[in-house]
C-alpha cells in the first residue's frame, strides 16, 4: 500500500540573517516512517528541524505539509498536524504527568481550554501507549530524566497529529534508555501511521532502527535509507577514518 506523504521540501535553503548553511535540501516523509537526521556537531539539524515547524524563517525554497505550503495553515491548524518536542521546551515540572501530557490536546479544547471526556481519554491512552506506570497525578519534579522523556512523548501523541518532530529526545539519557526512546518512536510511527522525525547524536543506533536517513554534511543534506546512504559512500566520509570507520556490511561506525 502506498504511504501518504506527510512533508516534503522544495529546493529548500536554511540559515541565519540571509547566510544560508545548507541548500537545495529535497526531503519527502511519508506516514509510517522514522527519519534520523544526523550529522557532526554543528551541521544544521536543529536549524532544520526548526525550519521545518516555521520556528526559524527558511532562505529560501518551500516546506509542504499534507501538500499545502506550511506558511497556508494558521497555528490551531498546524498544531493539529505537527507536533514538537524539543530539548529546552519550558515546562513548568510542578505540573503533575497529566497536566503536561495535557498540553498536547490545547489545538482541540474550547476557549478556556476545559478538558472533554475525549481529551481525557486521549491523556490515559497516550500514557499507556509510552508505557508510563506511575500514577497519573505524580508531580514531574518527581520523575528520572527518562521517564519525563516518557510523558513529553506522551503529550506529543495525546495532540494526535500526523507528524512529530523530535530535537536530541536521547540527551541526558543513559544508553538503556536511549535505546527505548528509539524504540518507543520507532513503534509509534509503525503502530500509530504516524511520520517521526528526530535530530540525534546516536548515529549507529539511527543508522539500525530509522527507515530513512537526513545526512548533513558539509552543506548538504543526502537523504534516503540507511542501505542507500552506505552504498554512496558518503558515510565513509563522516569521520577522520584514521579514528573511526564505516562498516557498510553491518551499518555501523567502529574505532
């Protein structure tokens, strides 16, 4: 079955104040993927991702979501079709588990944003899909960096939209529960049809368990599945390969 197309890009330039770091980036992310964008410290993926969800004004070119040029869609729009995380979001932690993970459902609440039996059900639902054990109303001042991680996925799946964006979601987690993080979005984009797209310092663990890959490097993006990707050769390129090489056989880099 074809996959609907989520995003895509047009010949898209991406920068600061007119100076332009990556050009002509060409992307198309269909529903039920997940998508790493990797690349050296400094390449451009926040800038990208920020891009994308219109936090940062694009050079130029086009972003398209569900077709329509993203500048066409109001903010309650969007937010039903987009949903971020990022690193530094400002969440107040006194807020209890599901007062964050309600948050997500804002785009569908009336006008002083009072919770329906729907949002309700999508709050506990959300919780059980990212498998968050303790009671609801634990304060998250209370919670390990992995398992607010947790709820801020939660809150993310409660806003029901077809594409999540994700910036380093892994940071500050141990390789436990990097890994489970990876696995949580990989089963959410599997389970739930749903595009995901993540910025990651976690190369190999991309390079195994994403169906496709955005590499940055040096001012350009190459975009496709990590089999692609290592039959160019361009990862081979990454890295000094006198500290680290490119093992294409098993999709991984090793000292």
């Amino acid at each position: 079955m074809e996959r609907k197309m989520i995003l895509h890009t047009e010949n898209l330039s991406i920068g600061y104040q007119n100076s332009a770091i990556i050009n002509n980036i060409n992307i198309a992310v269909n529903q039920s993927e997940l998508i790493g964008v990797i690349g050296i410290n400094g390449a451009g993926k926040s800038t990208l991702l920020k891009t994308i969800s219109q936090m940062e004004t694009a050079i130029s070119g086009k972003v398209f979501l569900n077709r329509k040029p993203i500048e066409s869609y109001d903010l309650k729009s969007r937010a039903r079709q987009m949903g971020l995380v990022y690193a530094n979001q400002n969440i107040n932690k006194t807020l209890s588990i599901a007062e964050v993970i309600a948050l997500g459902r804002h785009p569908y609440t009336n006008w002083i944003g009072k919770l329906t039996r729907e949002d309700q059900k999508q709050i506990v639902n959300a919780a059980r899909d990212v498998g968050i054990t303790k009671p609801l109303n634990t304060k998250c001042s209370n919670l390990s960096d992995g398992q607010f991680q947790k709820v801020m996925i939660a809150r993310v799946i409660a806003q029901q939209t077809p594409l999540i964006i994700l910036d380093e979601p892994t940071t500050h987690l141990d390789m436990y529960h990097k890994i489970q993080t990876f696995k949580l979005l990989q089963n959410i984009s599997e389970q739930k049809n749903k595009a995901v797209i993540f910025a990651t310092h976690e190369i190999n663990l991309s390079l195994q368990l994403c169906d496709k890959i955005i590499l940055i490097h040096e001012g350009s993006t190459h975009f496709g599945s990590p089999k692609k990707l290592a039959s160019t050769g361009i990862l081979n390129q990454l890295f000094p390969s006198n500290m680290i090489k490119f093992d294409e056989n098993q999709l991984l880099f090793k000292l």
